[in-house]
C-alpha cells in the first residue's frame, strides 16, 4: 500500500498559509456557522472549498490574485499575509492605490506566459527553446516567478479532482526542482501522454498520484516509461 508521507514545504510557504489561517480564524470567530471554507469557495467561484483548504495548508503557494481576493473576502491587509509578494509587485510593500487591491494591473506583472494543452504539452516537454508568441494562441501573466522555460497548462480531466479541475490554469516550470509531495507534469515516452499528478515517494520509489478517491488508476509507478516535465508552481485562478 503507498504511504501518504508528509514532507517540508519550502519555509515561506508555510508561513504564509499559517498566517491566512488565523485570518481565516478571525472572520469566522465573527459568525462560525455562516463563515466556513464552502462559503468562500462560493464567493471565489471555485467549486469546492478543497481549494480553499489547499492554501490554507500550503498545499497550493499563494499568487497575487488569490492574495488579494482572500485579503478583500476576510478583512486583511495583504501585506500581513504575505509581505514577499506585495514587496514584489507593489514598491514599499503595498498597493499604490486602493483600486489596485481589486484588479491586478499590467503595471507589476512579470511577464506573460504561453497557455497550451495536453497534446502541445507533450512537443514542448523536452523543449529547451522559450516558447515563441507563434506557439500559443493565448498568453497570460504568470503572477509570480517562473523560469524561462515555463508554460500555463490548460488541465485536462477529472483525476485531481477537486484541487484541479478541467479549464484550471497552472504555471508549469519545467526548470523548478520538485520534492516528495509536488503536484507535477509528466510524460509517458511510448506516446507524449501529459498528466497531471501529485508526486509521492515511498522507500526509493516515486509513484503518480490522482487525488480523486474514484479514479480508476490512481497509483502509476514512475518508471523508465515515465519521466518528470515540470512541477506546477501555483494556479490561476479568475474571479
């Protein structure tokens, strides 16, 4: 049977979420039957409140958007939340403005990343070009840091439901290490199939796992058939 192992996350991961979670706290100490993970999640548009949980864990790391909208829903100031990116979007630490706090505006954006699917996916895999504005017919921001090989995935099916659903966005970062635990993009050799999957290690063996509980084949052992594109960053998410 594989294990579900625990596994370090990265220092400002953690801090980040543990500090969401007492703001969290705090707008549901006001009413704690009527504040709960659902109702944000209806508030997000999401359609579950796992997402919400997985950054509150720290299980998904914090984009600006998400940080903002968290910080509109619960009261914050985002900077309490995460000073790393307001310091890395917003000169001094905070929005110029409070309209800022609604919309992210072209001004601090990074850059624009390709958006493909599966099948473009599995041709760029192994890619070691920059993806070129004819490659891709949209692009959009990646909200954070990425490497220069990085790419938005369009996620396809329904076996990590629900922290990632079909039409979901993640920045892929083909050059980014990946530990016990990531969710990662990998590629099957005999025929350029792309997944989506969370990484698990148990004794010396890594293994791809779905997160939905009805998936069919939950557990595929990462093999010489197997090899590892990219480990997902964050994911986009609109509201």
């Amino acid at each position: 049977m594989l294990m579900v192992m625990k596994t370090p996350l990265p220092p400002y991961v953690k801090e980040e979420s543990d500090r969401l979670q007492d703001c969290y706290r705090q707008w549901k100490s006001v009413a704690p039957k009527e504040r709960t993970q659902a109702v944000l999640a209806d508030e997000f548009g999401w359609q579950s409140q796992g997402t919400v949980s997985q950054y509150m864990t720290g299980r998904l790391e914090l984009n600006l958007p998400t940080l903002l909208r968290f910080a509109s829903l619960l009261g914050f100031s985002p900077a309490q939340v995460s000073p790393r990116l307001m310091s890395e979007y917003f000169p001094g630490g905070q929005p110029a403005a409070p309209d800022q706090l609604r919309e992210p505006s072209s001004s601090y954006v990074t850059r624009k990343l390709p958006v493909i699917g599966y099948v473009q996916a599995g041709e760029f895999c192994e890619a070691v070009d920059i993806f070129q504005p004819g490659d891709a017919d949209e692009w959009m921001e990646a909200y954070g840091p990425a490497g220069p090989n990085a790419f938005i995935l369009k996620v396809e099916g329904l076996s990590m439901d629900p922290d990632f659903r079909p039409g979901d966005r993640v920045v892929v970062d083909p050059g980014a290490h990946w530990t016990n635990g990531d969710y990662i993009i990998a590629k099957r050799a005999s025929d350029n199939a792309v997944t989506l999957k969370q990484i698990k290690r148990e004794g010396d063996r890594y293994y791809l796992y779905a997160t939905n509980p009805d998936w069919p084949k939950r557990i595929i052992e990462l093999n010489e058939e197997w090899h590892v594109c990219g480990r997902v960053r964050r994911k986009i998410v609109e509201y």
